[in-house]
C-alpha cells in the first residue's frame, strides 16, 4: 500500500442496508474490517488490518473534518459525518459515518468502532460544495497542517454563520 492511488471518479454505491463496521487501535490502524468495507473498499483482508484508517482517505475530503472527529472521539464523544473515501481501485464511496470511542471499564480509551451506512444522496449534494470550498482552502496552503486549520476555521465560520454546531448542521442536512 505504499504506492499512491489515484482517483478514477467512479462511484461504487452500497446498498440501503449495508454497513460498513471498523475497529482501530489508539492510533487509528485498522484492528477489525467486516465482509463490506473489504468489498467496497477492495482491499483484502491481509493488507487492511494494520493499515492506517486514512489509507482510504480520498483527497477531496477535507482533512480538518478529520481533526474535528479525531478531537472529539479522542474527548469521548461520539461524531456523526459524510465522508467520501477512496478504494483501492481508485474508486470511491460516500458514506454517513457515526464514530465512537470504546472504552474500558474505567472509562479509559481503548480504540475506536466506526459504523457507516449508505447516505441519502441529496445530503451528499448538499455537503460536496461545502466540502469543495475547505479543501481548496486547504490546498491554498503550502503546509498542510496550515492549510487543515485554516479549513477547520472556514467550517467554524460557516457554523457560526448559520448559528448552529457541527453536531446540529451534520444532522439537519
């Protein structure tokens, strides 16, 4: 997996009542992938455990929405969120994913389960010119971690202006 992938721009659509579930440890490498993430995202078995989760981070999903999950399931909390992910075909699936942190008995972290279901595809045109404006501002940036924030910014303003959190605007799409 350590060779680029690039986009081919087709679509694989899961079926209504797919679920995609994942597992990962504390640092995000995959320690559980069901029958249908390997099928939609062509990975076998052997190459996905272990695998970085971002391994089908498609380029066009804007990163910060990857800050703004990881800080909240890394302060225990559950985040919903449309994400366009990328096969290793260069093919691409949208998902609605709903991410939460596992937790011992303690309430310590242990990893993080990742449930994602086939999204209406009038909520994907709703989010994808939102999502197109941050990762052109990302990619104004020469430094990606600059350019991450000042998408995450963008997101923030966009909220703001409409008076909502992310929690409400995910939802209400």
């Amino acid at each position: 997996m350590a060779h680029a992938i690039r986009p081919t721009g087709v679509e694989c659509l899961l079926g209504d009542e797919e679920l995609i579930v994942s597992k990962t440890n504390l640092k995000g490498h995959i320690t559980y992938a069901n029958d249908v993430f390997l099928r939609v995202s062509k990975y076998p078995v052997k190459e996905i455990i272990g695998a970085p989760h971002s391994v089908i981070r498609h380029p066009e999903m804007p990163r910060c929405i990857f800050k703004l999950l990881w800080d909240t399931i890394g302060a225990k909390h559950e985040i919903f969120a449309y994400v366009v992910n990328l096969a290793a075909d260069g093919g691409h699936y949208w998902v609605f994913a709903h991410v939460t942190p596992t937790l011992d008995a303690q309430g310590n972290i242990l990893g993080f389960h990742s449930n994602r279901r086939k999204p209406d595809r009038a909520q994907v045109e709703r989010i994808k010119p939102l999502y197109t404006q941050i990762v052109a501002e990302e990619n104004r940036h020469p430094n990606r971690k600059d350019g991450m924030l000042a998408g995450y910014d963008m997101l923030m303003g966009h909220l703001q202006k409409q008076g909502i959190g992310y929690d409400q605007f995910v939802l209400s799409l």
